[in-house]
C-alpha cells in the first residue's frame, strides 16, 4: 500500500487565503526583512508572506492564511513539514550530541548502513561515503576534488541548462549566466555541452530526425584529436535538470554519455541534490536510467525535515584523497543523521516511493489538461514529484516569462504555492512533499487550473507577455 495520511494536516483543512497578500502581519515582517537583509533574498519577493507555521504539506502565514506548499523548501521537505517521526528523532538526539566533526557515531554509523543500503545492490560493496559541508553546493565541490585528485586531469564537462550551487566551483560548471556574469576569476578548464532538451533541441533539430546527437557531439569532442579537449577530471550532470526548467534526459541520451565516459577512463558525477532521496519515483534518479555513476552527490532531502547534510557517493578506486583534503566545520550534522535515519525508515516502511509514482501520475493529467486549455501551454514534464509545465508564446515561440509570473501569483493568492525556473522563468515548476495525498494532488491541479484561466484573462486585456 502507499503512504496513508489524512488530506490535511492537523488543524488545516486545506488552503485558505482570506484578502489580500501580503496580510498586514507578515507586510510588516517583510518590510524589517527588506531593511536588514541581503538585496540577494529571493523568494519572499515573489511569495509574499511571512510564515508562522507548517504542517504536513501546509504552511500558514502571520495572518492565518494556509498555503499547499508544492516547493516543500526547494525540493528539501520529502516528508513534508514537521513530519513526527524524523521531528522525534531530531528531539532525541538533541538531547545526546549535536556537533560531531567527522567523529564515527553510533547515529551516524547507521545512518551510512542505510543511505548506501538504499543505493543499487551492485554498487554498495564497492561505494564509500564522504561527509560534507552542509550544502549540495559543497558536495559538487567535493566530487570535482575527488575526481581532479583521482585522475590528475584538470578540465570538466558540464552541461547548458544544468544548475549545480553558487559557490564558485559549484558556479562555474552551472548554466545560468546571469549568476555567474558579474563574478570574475571563475574556475578555469570547464566546458560546456548540449543537453538532451528534446523540446528545445540546442542542436537546433527536428525530434523526428534525432539520433541522440548530443551524445555524439560529446562523445566526437572527447575522442578527436583536433577536438581541443584534452581527458578531462570528470564529466557532471543532472539526470532531471530542476532549476533549468524541469527537464528529464533522455534515456538513451544518459546511456551513450556513461558507455564513453567508462571507454575513456573518465568519472562520471550524478548531481542528484535535487532528484535525489525519493524525488523521482526511485531512491535516486539514475536507477530509473539503467547507469551506475562514479559519483553521485546528494544533499537537500537526506534528513527529510530540512536539517542540512550533503554526502558524496563514490567508487572507492577514486579514494586517493589525503587526510582533511575535503572537510568542513558542520560535516557532523548529528540531529540532521537522526531525523535522516528516521525518514528512511518511513519511506521504506510506507512505501513512500509508490505513492510518488502513483501521485506523479495523476498529476500530469492535471497538467496534461492545461494543454487543451491554452497555446501557451508548450510543454508538461516531470519525473516522479518533479514536474514542470512550460509557458511560452505561441506566437513567437519565445518564454511567457510575465505570463507565468501571474500564474504564480495567481496561485499563490489561491493558496498554492510554487516555484518558478527554466530559461528566463517560463516553467512553473512543482516538489511537493513525497507523501503528498490524492486530495492535495487535485487541489493543486484545480487552482493551477484556475490560475492559468486567470493570468490568460489578464493577458486577454492587454497584459504584458
């Protein structure tokens, strides 16, 4: 059976947004954040609210609005908000020990029985763990140490589209040129590769008339001595790429890029910080792509209530790292281990992974019904609870970027609330918890559709595309 809740969290009965928003309350908490905090906050610029509380898949704000929250703190929140088991489990440890440098602990122990327990049976003799820095930024960091060390090679593939953190290593082998644009002395030695978008081919070709020709722009690239790409460290990729619009590689595209990296000796990264822990439907993505990567990075959902903890995954013939060569102050996150240990144990014992894959596709029936509804419905896409639908002109084939900026407004004030991304923000995009219920999936599904209604009347009217 899958996971079985009630439809709302105890004293929510759903969403519920009475007036405007901001409310009074959380416009005054906002206004302080405006005047203290850095000019980088994002979110509360395009959520307007300030929260007091959550439960489940719900947050309330400071004027008693409740929201279904499909963001679930980026991706962070598989169980939802102060799910009680990894919250007890969290409360227990607190009470032990909390900091713990990369000491070995009894919470930590079996927290790294299970987590490679959850890896693919093949690969758990041969896997060892290392403990981070508390971000998904740090573990990318870590993999391109590891495999520079490993190898003794210095450059990097990556991928356009792909979203790896902001911290400069992180940056540099990450897409976004906006982000990246105004700092200078970037890692050197990265280069960038098309990725398998088949909606929007960076080759520039027909779907029909594909042959995967990414791959095989990769895989010429790497193996022509007239190529200027000397073997790289590593090549880096997502197998759903999230910030970059919500879209999944094509299997084949995924297969062809492994069986050259293996040919050539080069390390494979899987980022998974994002599809990772359950998100797709599998423990991690790449099951679902028939690969067994070098590394793999995880991070934002491995305590599953939003405690920070980041490991690598790695084959251990890459394990030439000295002593204190990857280390960080709050690598030894002890109540984030409980509350992680705890969360596996409740994904496996609910079959938490069922329900994704059974929610997910009711979902994208919703979403396929956003199809019919309008042209600027482009494309709806997803694995698992990682879904997107992508807004753009059909007039000119450009981003609706303003148009799903309503829509987010438009569901926010209806008591939804999700998240935005892919080129020039076009693609609304949705995590909700894991455990999410049936009732929660056709709520969003319901104000999602009249949220798309109301911002296509607003452009109706004469509203900025």
């Amino acid at each position: 059976m899958t996971a079985t809740v009630d439809h709302a969290a105890p004293g929510f009965t759903g969403p519920r947004v009475t007036g405007s928003l901001p409310g009074p309350r959380s416009a005054e908490l906002l206004g302080r954040q405006a005047a203290r905090e850095s000019n980088s906050r994002s979110y509360p610029r395009k959520l307007p609210i300030a929260i007091r509380r959550g439960r489940g898949s719900y947050v309330e704000d400071l004027d008693g609005n409740v929201f279904l929250d499909f963001l679930s703190g980026a991706g962070v929140l598989s169980l939802g908000h102060n799910h009680p088991e990894p919250l007890a489990a969290a409360h227990r440890q607190l009470d032990e020990f909390v900091h713990g440098l990369d000491f070995p602990t009894p919470v930590k122990d079996e927290f790294t029985e299970l987590t490679i327990g959850m890896l693919p049976e093949p690969m758990r003799e041969r896997t060892r763990i290392h403990f981070c820095g508390p971000t998904g930024a740090n573990a990318v960091d870590a993999a391109l140490k590891l495999c520079k060390t490993a190898t003794g090679r210095e450059e990097i593939i990556t991928f356009q589209g792909g979203f790896h953190g902001a911290t400069m290593a992180a940056m540099s082998v990450t897409g976004l040129v906006e982000q990246k644009e105004p700092v200078r002395g970037r890692m050197p030695g990265v280069h960038f590769f098309p990725y398998s978008n088949c909606h929007n081919c960076p080759l520039g070709l027909k779907r029909d008339s594909c042959q995967v020709n990414c791959a095989a722009f990769l895989e010429r690239a790497l193996t022509d001595v007239n190529g200027g790409i000397t073997l790289p460290a590593a090549v880096i990729m997502e197998l759903v790429q999230g910030e970059g619009g919500v879209i999944p590689a094509d299997v084949e595209f995924v297969q062809r890029v492994r069986e050259v990296t293996r040919r050539l000796g080069i390390p494979l990264i899987v980022d998974e910080v994002q599809s990772g822990c359950g998100r797709t439907g599998t423990w991690f993505a790449f099951e679902q792509y028939g690969i067994e990567p070098d590394v793999v990075c995880a991070s934002k959902a491995l305590s599953g209530m939003g405690l920070p903890a980041a490991v690598i995954l790695y084959d251990k013939k890459l394990d030439t790292w000295a002593p204190g060569a990857h280390s960080g102050t709050f690598r030894g996150n002890q109540p984030a281990f409980a509350a992680g240990v705890a969360t596996m144990k409740v994904v496996r014992r609910e079959r938490i992974l069922e329900n994704v894959r059974a929610r997910a596709d009711q979902l994208m029936v919703h979403l396929q019904d956003l199809r019919a509804l309008s042209a600027y419905v482009a494309d709806v896409r997803g694995l698992g609870l990682m879904t997107g639908v992508e807004l753009t002109d059909p007039a000119t084939g450009r981003p609706a970027t303003a148009l799903a900026k309503r829509v987010q407004w438009e569901a926010v004030s209806r008591g939804l609330i999700v998240e935005l991304g892919g080129r020039d923000d076009c693609v609304v995009r949705m995590l909700p918890p894991l455990n999410c219920t049936a009732y929660e999936i056709d709520t969003a599904g319901r104000i999602l559709r009249e949220s798309l209604t109301a911002a296509l009347a607003g452009l109706s009217l004469g509203g900025a595309r």
